[in-house]
C-alpha cells in the first residue's frame, strides 16, 4: 500500500504546466516542468515548429526572471530561456519571441499570441 501511495505522489505530485505561443511564422510550446508554487523552474521545455518550412526544435531552459534588491531572489517574471549553443531564445511573458545570436545579433522578433 505505500509503494502505490508512493507512486500516486510522484505522478500527481508533479505538475507540467503548457502553453502555446503563436506568431506569423512560428508555434511554440513551453512546457514548465515543475510542480505549482515553485517561483522559479530550471526544467523547462520548448518545442518550435516553423510554419514555412516544418522544422522543429526542442530545446531545455529555464524561467526567466527580473532579480530583487538582493541581487539573488527572483522578482518580477519575464518569460523563458533557452539556450543553443550561440542562441539564445527569450520567450517573453508579453507575447515576444526573439532569437539571439551571441550577444546581440537578433535573428528573429516577432509578437505572437499566448494560448494557455
């Protein structure tokens, strides 16, 4: 009885929050991987499909986030983080998509739509 007892919190223990970011020429699911309260999440899921061409991306990252006075605690959310070798990919709360090459060649800005 405690091992299933044991399961059933590890499965409903852990909940995997979604939602789809659309713009003119991309979809965007991030999936937030950490169970509800956390303020902050570093297992962070994104899978990208280009309209034009159907190439997808999956990518792992993190919640984004200002930081407080202390320089340490996470205040104000921005949105998501993803990185890629040189890219990376900020997927703002507001609805803006960018892709960054280095440190500020932006390869793509676009405003999209948040479908939670």
């Amino acid at each position: 009885m405690k091992k299933i007892l044991f399961l059933c919190l590890l499965l409903f223990g852990v909940s995997a929050t979604a939602a789809t970011l659309t713009t003119d020429n991309y979809r965007i699911t991030v999936n937030v991987n950490c169970s509800e309260g956390h303020v902050s999440c570093r297992d962070v899921t994104y899978e990208g499909v280009s309209k034009k061409s159907g190439n997808s991306i999956t990518l792992q990252g993190k919640t984004w986030h200002t930081l407080c006075a202390d320089g340490v605690t996470p205040c104000r959310f921005r949105g998501y983080l993803f990185k890629n070798g040189s890219y990376r990919y900020l997927v703002h709360q507001s609805g803006l998509l960018q892709v960054i090459q280095g440190k500020n060649n932006v390869l793509v800005e676009e405003n999209g739509e948040w479908v939670y």
